[in-house]
C-alpha cells in the first residue's frame, strides 16, 4: 500500500510504527455551527481510509477532535444567550446526527479539548521550560516560532519569508510577529481555567498537540485533515509536539481535497455556502456520499447540480443491478477483489474502485438476464465492495423509489401503472405510450418484467 505525504511530498509505501497497528488522528470541528459541506468532504474522506485499512487487515485506532473551546464558540454562545456547554453539546449531537446520514462511522476516540485541559497546561509548561515558550507581560504563553529549526518544513515555507510580511500590532505582546499563542489570558466573563500564569484557556494549535498525543502517543502513523490545516494549524502542531515531545510526531501527513460549489470557494459572502442539513433537504446523503468517493480523496470536488445527477445516475445504475437479487456468498472470479485492491492501494484510488465495481455491475447484469446460478455471489460481491466504501448499504427498492418528493404519490405511481396496464391488455398503445411518457415527465420511469411493472426515479 502507498500513501502520499504532504510531509514529504510523495508516495511511498505505508509501513505502520507498530506491527499491523495503524494509529490515526484527524482533525475534527470546531461546534459552533451546524456541519457544512467542507467539514462532509473531509468527514467522508477519512471515513474511506479507515474502512479500506479495516477490510486490509489493519488494527485501526482512529481518533477525531472535537474543539469545544475557542473565540467563534464564545462569540456564538454570547449571541445566542446560551451557555457554552449547551451550544456544543446540541452542536456535537447535530453532527453525530449528520454524519450518520452520511454513513460515516463514528471515531474510536472523540477526545473534546475541555477535557483536556490538564494536559494542555503539562505540554506548554514543558516548552516554557525548554525555552521554545514565553509567558508575555499580556497573561498569554506564545511559543518561539524560531526556536524550532525546521518550522515550515510541512508546509515548504521559509520563516524569513513569512516574516518580511509580517506586523507587530500595537501593544502586541509577541517577542516575534511569527509567534502563536499556546494559552490565552481570560477576559471577563470568559470561558476560563486555572494556569501558572493565571485565569485563560488554550490555543487552537495546542488542543491537538495534546488530544493526540495523550490518545496515541509521543509519535503515530497518520495525521489528517482538510486542505485548509496545513498551515498555519498543522505545521504548529509538528513545532509544539516534537520541541515538548523530542520525538518524530506523526509519520504521514495527508490532506483532503477542497470542495468548491459551481467551480467556486464556498463562502458566506458569495452565498454558496451549505450546511449538510440544507443539502439533504435537497439531495438524498448516498448521492451526497457517492460524489465525495467519486473523486479522488486528494482531488478537489466540484458540487454543482449536474455533478450530483451524474452521481445519483451511477447509484442507479449500482441498485439496479442489486434489485432482485438476494446476495449469497459465493466463488466469484478474483480478478475485481484484486484490481479494487490495487486501486485502493495506490493512495486509496476510489474513482479506480468504482470503476472496477462498474465492471462488476456489467456482469451481474448479463447474469440476471441470462438466469446464471453465479447472479447471488456476483450480487454480494458488488455490496460488500460498495460496504467498504460506505455505499450500497440501503435496500434497492426502497432506493430506487425514494429521495425527495416527488410530484406524485406512490398510490398515484401504482394506480397509473393500472392504467396503463389495462390499456396495453386492450391494446390500446397509444394510451400505453402516453402514461408512460406522462410519468417520465414527472421523473418517474417504468420497468417492464415478466413479473410484472415496476418503477425508478429517473
């Protein structure tokens, strides 16, 4: 298996620390707002690597963040006239609600940085005692930015460049525009706790610095999270855990592609900005789910309303096969397992996956016409590939008929369908012929079979 490391820059074969034991952080959300469609890229991304390192064989401890603690909840919090710990709460409970929708399994570990806070305050007392730490005449702890020789090496970013842009704002308290805060002094009526250096709470950058270490150790296999982390978060995170540790922080470095919306940045001021819970208003979550696989985990996204057709289309087509079929386990030819795996060990190709299971979809369909006895283990084989995934997993009926409203009732579809059963038993084609495209119109195609008529969305 290959993995590209944004450390590195390159592929190269992924060897665990420990024996078959894989050791994974991520970078998780910050609760203070419902879950939007950045936060599902990233969420569905590394569910895709857990599970294929799952299905490998792999042991896999997969922690995932949650930052309960910082300016945007306070601020939030404030507005709302609620206290902090019910805003997070309702917040983390709504994503845990999203990311079932979306078939995302749950982390192993879900540390949040308010239980953390003995030891965020043991790691940064440890860097003001090596001197990669200062406490200011303000009650905040920055650390040195200078101190640390190899700053900038996950993010290929010269400090002498980032500072020739720099300021130093007045009254600031920093010895260097580059340094960053590991703790922050209280302001009135803050969320705060106690410290050596009085009343305050912690930085971003240091909760996870903390988080992952206490969870997996001084050094683990992989740290991940969205494109937007790798500077300044992450590379602050290798400057505090290696300068307080001493050790090699985490061994691969991998990061999610962006998600743009009509080929442009998502943001609130362009007004494209969605929360999950306003696209499944729209969109049922496979589909949703379904783009997201459909691109290479590094690759960026595009979701646009062709783009999540194109990836409702292709779940049809996936269920279709399915319908009618009780899969049974059974000898299937070797070669889809095997080039599935060779996708999925090439840095976790997940358009090469599918296009093997396409292949798949090919030959259960020439199996279904042609009565094969293989149709079942073929059938279970295209679920249990799609399983890894986290797709197929709904039944095919129900899948082929459901999603958003449509502007006919089921009871509507059937009685239609009666209709247009008696006129073709009155060989009346052309009342036929008009019922059918009648329900075409309305997003709604018949499927003739000697058992009878069935409908699909289109």
């Amino acid at each position: 298996m290959k993995i590209y490391n944004t450390l590195t820059r390159e592929k190269a074969v992924f060897t665990p620390l420990e024996g078959n034991k894989v050791r994974m952080y991520v970078c998780g959300m910050t609760v203070y707002d419902y879950c939007h469609l950045g936060h599902g890229r990233v969420l569905v991304a590394f569910d895709v690597i857990t599970r294929y390192l799952r299905a490998r064989g792999y042991d896999v401890t997969y922690v995932r963040n949650i930052t309960d603690i910082d300016d945007k909840i306070i601020r939030r919090a404030a507005e709302n006239g609620e206290p902090i710990e019910a805003l997070t709460d309702r917040m983390i409970d709504a994503m845990h609600e999203d990311e079932a929708r979306l078939n995302v399994l749950r982390p192993d570990i879900e540390p949040r940085a308010t239980g953390h806070i003995a030891d965020i305050i043991a790691m940064v007392e440890t860097l003001v005692e090596k001197g990669y730490a200062y406490p200011a005449d303000n009650g905040d702890v920055y650390y040195r930015v200078r101190r640390f020789a190899e700053y900038g090496k996950l993010s290929n970013r010269n400090p002498d460049d980032m500072r020739s842009g720099a300021r130093i704002e007045v009254e600031e308290a920093k010895e260097d525009p580059l340094d960053f805060v590991l703790w922050k002094a209280a302001k009135p009526g803050e969320a705060s706790w106690p410290s050596p250096w009085g009343e305050g709470r912690p930085g971003w950058h240091i909760e996870c610095s903390a988080m992952s270490t206490c969870c997996l150790g001084k050094s683990f296999d992989i740290h991940g999270g969205g494109p937007d982390l790798v500077f300044p978060h992450h590379e602050n995170e290798i400057a505090q855990s290696e300068a307080a540790t001493g050790q090699h922080y985490a061994n691969v470095w991998m990061h999610a592609g962006a998600l743009r919306v009509n080929n442009e940045k998502m943001s609130k001021s362009l007004g494209n900005f969605f929360t999950l819970r306003e696209v499944f208003e729209q969109y049922d979550a496979e589909t949703v789910r379904y783009l997201m696989v459909s691109s290479h985990y590094r690759s960026p996204i595009n979701y646009a309303p062709d783009s999540l057709d194109d990836a409702h289309r292709s779940l049809v087509r996936f269920y279709t096969a399915l319908e009618g079929v009780t899969p049974e386990q059974g000898t299937v030819d070797a070669q889809y397992t095997e080039r599935f795996h060779a996708a999925m060990d090439d840095d976790f190709n997940t358009p090469e996956a599918l296009a093997t299971m396409f292949d798949l979809v090919r030959v259960l369909n020439a199996a279904k016409r042609e009565g094969a006895p293989e149709a079942p283990a073929l059938a279970f084989e295209l679920k249990r590939l799609g399983g890894i995934l986290g797709l197929l997993d709904s039944n095919p009926a129900e899948f082929l008929q459901g999603g958003q409203p449509l502007a006919l009732s089921a009871v509507e579809i059937e009685a239609y369908i009666e209709q247009r059963n008696q006129a073709r038993k009155d060989k009346d084609f052309a009342e036929s012929d008009r019922i059918r495209d009648l329900l075409a119109d309305k997003g709604i195609i018949l499927k003739d079979s000697r058992e009878g008529t069935t409908w699909v969305r289109a």
